[in-house]
C-alpha cells in the first residue's frame, strides 16, 4: 500500500475547494470555538491565588490543573483525528466542542483539588483532537499559499482566548467568586458547537488505489498511514521544535500572573491584565510570523524555517534578560512582552509545514501528531516543570531558566530544513473535492 500512489497526481493548483464565502465562514467559526477553546484551559490560570488559600496546594500541583488537559489531549488526539480523516470532521468538532464546555461548566460544582482536577482532565477529553482537526479542515477548504497565514490567525485565537481567560477569571472572581468563573466561560462553547455544525466539510479523500483498498484491512491502513507520517524526517524534527518551544510558551502563560504578584506586589486582577497584554502581544506575534512564513516560503522554501530557528534563538535571549540583569529595571515588562511576541514565532509555521509535507487524506492524523508532540512534550511540560523549579529556586529563577529550550527548538527546525523540500513534492497534486455543492469550477488539489 503506498501512500503517495502516482495515480493522484494531477497538474499543481491552488485555490479555494469551495465558495469564498463558505470557507471564510468555516475559518470565523474554527476561530471562535479555539478562542473559547483557550478561555476554558487558561481560566484557572487568574485562579492559582484562590485555589492555593482554598485547599493550601503547591506550586506544582497548580501546574498540573494546567498540564493535565494537554496531557489528554496529546493522548486521545491521534484516534480522534484517525476517525475524523476517514468520516466527518465537521461532526467531530461538534461532539468535542460539547463536551469540552459542559466539562469546563462542571468545574464551578468541584469540592476538592481531586474533583478539580478530575473535571480539568474531562476539558482535555472534549478538546482531544480539535485543533488538528479543525486545522486540517482550513487547510483543505483554502489554497495552499494561504496556509501558515491562516493557521497564524487560528492560533492567535489561541492567545487572545487565554488572555480573555485570565481576564475574565479575575474579574468574575472577584466580584462573585473563583467559582463563577467557569460557568461563565462554559456556556458559549455550547453553542458554537451546534453553529459549527453549518461549516462546510470536504470528502473522505481516499488514501490508496482501489485496488491496494480492497487488499487492505482497516487496522493496516491505519498503521500504514501513522508509520508513512512518523517515516518523514520533516514531520519528526518540526514536531520536536514545535513542541520545546511550547514549553517556553505555556510556561509564560502559566506562570506570569503569579510573577507580578509575588515580584512586583500588584493585586490579582491587575496581574491577570499585565500577563494578558504579554499573551496579546503573542497573538499578534503569531499572525506576523505566520504571514511572514508564507511570504518567505513563496521565495524558497526553507527560508521560512531559518526564521523560526532565528527568531526562537533571540526568544531566549529577551527573556534571559528580562528575568536576571533586567529583573528591577522600569523595563522589564517591555522586555517580557517583547520577548512574549517573539515567543510564537513557531505555531503557525509548524502547523504550515506539517499540511503541506502531510497527504491530504491524512492531514487531520498529521496534524493530531503534531499536536500529541505539542501537549505532551510541549503544554504540559512547561507548568508543571516551571512549578517545580519554582518550588526549589523561585520563581523568577524557574522564568529565567525555562526559555534556554528554545535553543535546543531552533537546532530541530535547522535539521527540518534539510528534508522539507523533498517531502512537500511527494504530495503535490493530489485532489480534493469538497462535501458541499458549491465547489468552485476549477479543480482543486493539494
């Protein structure tokens, strides 16, 4: 069974699979429900304060309420994607947008840091599979120039709903309780899932001739499409980067709004609106360098991972810097915020590289290992490590150690350049046909 079979190979094109109108509706609805995909992880983040006075918790196991989500994700992720490249990605994104906001609502009801975290892990079980999912859906429905761009703008959802998380879980639980604030977060997730369920979807895109199909049993063809993945040597070292950046990333995400008010003495509420603008300069980070990736991909290729190499170099330097020599200069907070929109130089030009070298009927599976690498190796480790070297050396400390893995991103991204060429051309051409009926009068592929 080969993957890459000649047979799909057409002439290389590049438009939209259906209506302009219908695709930038798809893109509005994915934004919406990863906005509030965020709102409900980074909600508890402003509520670190409350619950450590509630039930006297460390450092460490605050961490964990945030790395447990991506932990499930990473786990359920592939499956997930594995069922929704092979039957409906638009019915899969309503099952766990559902989920994710009743389980995010369960949280207000939690008695102990047991039941809490057990409610936290379901809001890892609804998300599982959403962000690869609803990036391989976009980068089907539009031309492949569009990709990094669209993707910047995708995860820059990301970040504006942890900011809105932060924000909204201040000021909720100030006014009525750290419990409130999870009902409050909840509920519009409900229905944008029974919204999503307008988005247009794109044809189960077979993955071999039908003659290799008639030969092959289900459990071969999965294996057979995880293995041809995780065989790219592109696909490998962009996943790693990707993932040891994540962990300077989330650590930030986590960890900043305890930083203002043990360092700097500020009130709970003003800490969550200065680490807010930190994670707002991230979003926009991540659409500038997502925009200035295809740019740089439209001239040559690989340019565009020298970039993310370089930029996540100079990451580690800013907040180096910030957290030592610069820890009591009226400067600081420039430096952080600089170096928080430097920090997303990777998202959008990961999930770029992954569709373009990945084939169309698997993009959701690529991307599911992207995002297992990302969660597992990446979300989930910078809270609880950040914790732990804030419970043995301080917290400015744990800051000012956890971006050096940048360093060690960029080195991945360097050795992803050497393979991405000759894996992107395996996968040019191959068609596509959209679920809907107003597919537009040119063929579309890859």
């Amino acid at each position: 069974m080969n993957l890459y079979s000649p047979e799909h190979q057409a002439g290389e094109r590049d438009d939209y699979l259906v209506s302009r109108p219908r695709a930038w509706f798809a893109f509005a609805m994915t934004f919406a429900l990863m906005l509030f995909d965020y709102i409900d992880r980074q909600v508890i983040v402003s509520l670190f304060p409350h619950l450590k006075l509630a039930w006297s918790l460390s450092d460490k196991q605050l961490g964990a309420l945030v790395s447990i989500i991506s932990i499930v994700v990473a786990l359920g992720g592939l499956p997930v994607a594995l069922l929704a490249d092979r039957f409906s990605r638009v019915k899969s994104i309503f099952v766990m947008a559902s989920l994710w906001s009743l389980a995010s609502i369960s949280c207000m009801f939690a008695s102990s840091y047991g039941a809490m975290f057990a409610a936290r892990a379901m809001v890892g079980v609804g998300e599982t599979g959403y962000g690869s999912v609803g990036g391989a859906l976009l980068a089907t429905l539009f031309p492949r120039r569009l990709r990094a761009t669209l993707q910047g703008g995708l995860l820059a959802a990301a970040s504006l709903g942890s900011v809105l998380g932060v924000l909204v879980g201040a000021e909720v639980a100030k006014y009525w309780g750290w419990r409130a604030a999870f009902g409050v977060v909840g509920v519009p997730g409900l229905v944008l899932a029974v919204l999503y369920l307008l988005v247009s979807d794109y044809k189960t895109v077979a993955l071999t001739p039908r003659s290799e199909r008639a030969r092959s049993s289900p459990l071969a063809t999965v294996r057979q499409v995880v293995g041809t993945i995780l065989g790219s040597a592109t696909i490998w070292w962009t996943c790693l980067g990707a993932a040891f950046q994540l962990i300077v990333i989330s650590t930030i995400w986590s960890w900043l709004p305890s930083y203002f008010m043990r360092f700097h003495g500020i009130a709970p509420d003003r800490a969550a609106r200065e680490a807010a603008l930190v994670v707002l300069c991230g979003a926009i980070g991540g659409i500038v360098w997502g925009n200035l990736a295809d740019r740089l991909g439209a001239r040559g290729h690989t340019r565009k991972l020298v970039m993310v190499a370089s930029l996540a170099v100079v990451t580690f330097v800013v907040f180096l810097t910030a957290f030592t020599v610069a820890a009591s200069s009226p400067h600081q907070f420039l430096l952080i915020a600089f170096g928080g929109f430097l920090m997303t130089c990777t998202l959008a030009p990961s999930a770029g590289v992954i569709f373009d070298v990945v084939h169309p009927g698997a993009r959701a599976t690529g991307a599911s290992i992207l995002s297992l690498f990302q969660n597992l190796f990446g979300l989930a480790v910078g809270p609880v490590l950040g914790g732990w070297f804030s419970d043995m050396w301080g917290l400015q400390t744990a800051l000012a150690i956890m971006p050096a893995f940048g360093i060690v991103a960029a080195m991945c991204f360097l050795l992803a350049q050497r393979t991405y060429e000759s894996d992107v051309a395996r996968v040019l051409g191959v068609h596509v046909d959209a679920a809907a009926s107003d597919v537009p009068p040119t063929a579309v592929s890859a």
